[in-house]
C-alpha cells in the first residue's frame, strides 16, 4: 500500500504540478482542465485512464462538455501519495498532447 506524504511533501509535490491545488475539506489535489470541445475533452479521459489502469490508481473525475475536473487521493491511505503525484503529472502531460 502507498503511503500518504507528508504535510512537507505534500506542499513540495504541490509546486511542481501546474494546475494543481489542494481540495478544500479533504486531503486531496484537483485540476480542472478545459479543451476546445467534447472529442478532446473525451480523448483526454481515454489516454489519461489507459495511464491510471496500468498504475491501478483511478481518478476521481467528472467531464461535462469539454472540461474535465480531476481529484486525485489514495483512499486506502486516507491521502495524497506519491500515486496521485505521479498520475497528476501524466495527466498534465497528457493534457500538453491533447489538440487544440
């Protein structure tokens, strides 16, 4: 199991991910990213869940239209970890190659 990252880690990890925030109420990181319409928006989910499966670390997310809000935490470890971390920066990665 993953462990949650520290209060310093966490803020450290933070500062290295465009975008990213804390999630008010819960230990967790959220992005909400915005693309020209729905087929980008949805062949961002594609990519970015193809990504999350192969960690077997799934995103909580939502899309409607062309955006798409992400919340990244590890429930088993009651946090953020590293997992979230790293899924984070392939989603902002994934984003870059999105069209548009």
């Amino acid at each position: 199991m993953a462990e949650r990252l520290s209060a310093e880690a966490h803020r450290q990890a933070l500062g290295g991910l465009p975008g990213w925030t804390e999630v008010q109420g819960r230990d967790a990181i959220g992005k909400t990213f915005v693309f020209k319409d729905f087929n980008e928006a949805f062949g961002f989910m594609t990519r970015a869940a193809l990504v999350a499966e192969k960690m077997d670390h799934h995103p909580e997310w939502r899309n409607v239209y062309k955006t798409v809000e992400v919340v990244l935490s590890t429930h088993d470890a009651g946090g953020v970890t590293a997992l979230d971390i790293e899924l984070a920066k392939a989603m902002n990665a994934i984003a870059k190659l999105t069209p548009g």
